[in-house]
C-alpha cells in the first residue's frame, strides 16, 4: 500500500540526506492503516520534490514523550549540535497534548528507496 504524506523542508532533506529514519507522527486513523512493507511518498511542503520511502518498523506509543525516551534524538532527525535541546514538547508544535493523548503516537521507521 502507498500512503501520501507532507513534510517541511528540513525534516525533508534530514529524511532524503539519510539523517533521519524514524518519522513522527499521531497514530491516528490514517496511521493505523500502515503495515510493514508499504511505503509512504512524501511531498515537500511548499516545494515541489517527493521521496519515496519503505516502511521497516513502526513503533507505537502513548506520547511523544515515551518515544522519544526509546530512540536517539539523531534518528529522529536533530543534528548532533540539537541534541542537548531535543524534546518531545518539540512535537507540540504539529500535535497538541489532547491529541497526543486521545490517538497515541508512531514512529514509523522508514528506509529510502532507490
């Protein structure tokens, strides 16, 4: 299965330069649909390139919070000089609390395709 989804620019280029491999986002309805093996074509926000990725592993938590005290912040996409500043309340900027608490959360692994 082919799920479409949008991303800014730096998580974009992170994801597209092999810097992240763990996209961030609520397990909400559509995310509940992902399996091991689809891929995801994801569309720069305000820009016009695309990446297409597999899906190798999703992880499911209550809140970013729990994720984020799982994985690497390096995997998650923050350079090595953001690490002592990376935080789950970074994430509130895309999902409120209320909605972190009332889905959950994912981190779905993701490996680029040639």
């Amino acid at each position: 299965m082919l799920h479409e989804m949008r991303l800014d620019t730096v998580p974009f280029d992170a994801i597209l330069y092999g810097k992240k491999d763990i996209e961030m986002r609520l397990y909400d309805e559509k995310r509940r649909l992902m399996c091991v093996g689809d891929e995801i074509l994801f569309y720069e926000r305000n820009g016009e390139r695309t990446l297409r990725v597999e899906i190798t592993a999703l992880h499911v938590f209550p809140s970013f919070e729990a994720l984020y005290a799982v994985f690497p912040a390096t995997r998650l996409g923050y350079d090595e000089h953001e690490i002592p500043t990376a935080s789950p309340e970074d994430m509130e900027r895309y999902y409120s609390l209320y909605e972190q608490k009332k889905w959950g959360v994912i981190g779905i692994e993701i490996r680029k395709k040639p």
